[in-house]
C-alpha cells in the first residue's frame, strides 16, 4: 500500500514526483509503429508468419479445439512450407 503524502511540504511546492502528471513533466512515448490516419491506428511492419504457429493452428482446428470449424484443407502459400 502506497504511503499518505497528502498536506506534505513536497506536494505543496510541486517538488513532489506525484505532483505533475507525465504530460507536465515532458515524458512522451516513443512508438516506432507506423499510424495510418485513414485507419485511424497504429500498423506493425509485415513480416513473415512462424509457420510452427501456422502448422499448430491447423493442428488445432482439425481437432475442433479452435473456436470456429476448419474452412477447409490447407492451401495458399504457406501450405506445405517446410520448418525453417
């Protein structure tokens, strides 16, 4: 539990680390994520899937523990992609 600091001499003269919000004090956040306005958010870069996770995913809808049923059989790019 955080200690009462309220009436301390530090609060009353801003001196205080509590007193000033991060704006005040001049903190920003640095983000190296791309903001798209159109979207209205922020977009990581693309890269490529982890095709373990891939390969999992599909082990697990197959097994119908995923929340929706399998579309269908694997195809597209990534289909028969061999473990790196």
């Amino acid at each position: 539990m955080q200690p009462q600091c309220l009436g301390c001499l530090e609060h009353a003269t801003g001196a205080h680390p509590r007193a000033q919000t991060s704006y005040e004090r001049g903190e920003v956040m640095e983000t190296a994520q791309r903001y798209d306005a159109e979207l209205q958010m922020f977009c990581d870069a693309t890269r490529e899937p982890a095709i373990v996770m891939l390969r999992f995913l599909r082990w697990l809808a197959e097994r119908g523990q995923l929340e929706h049923a399998v579309f269908g059989q694997p195809a597209g790019v990534y289909a028969g992609a061999e473990e790196e």
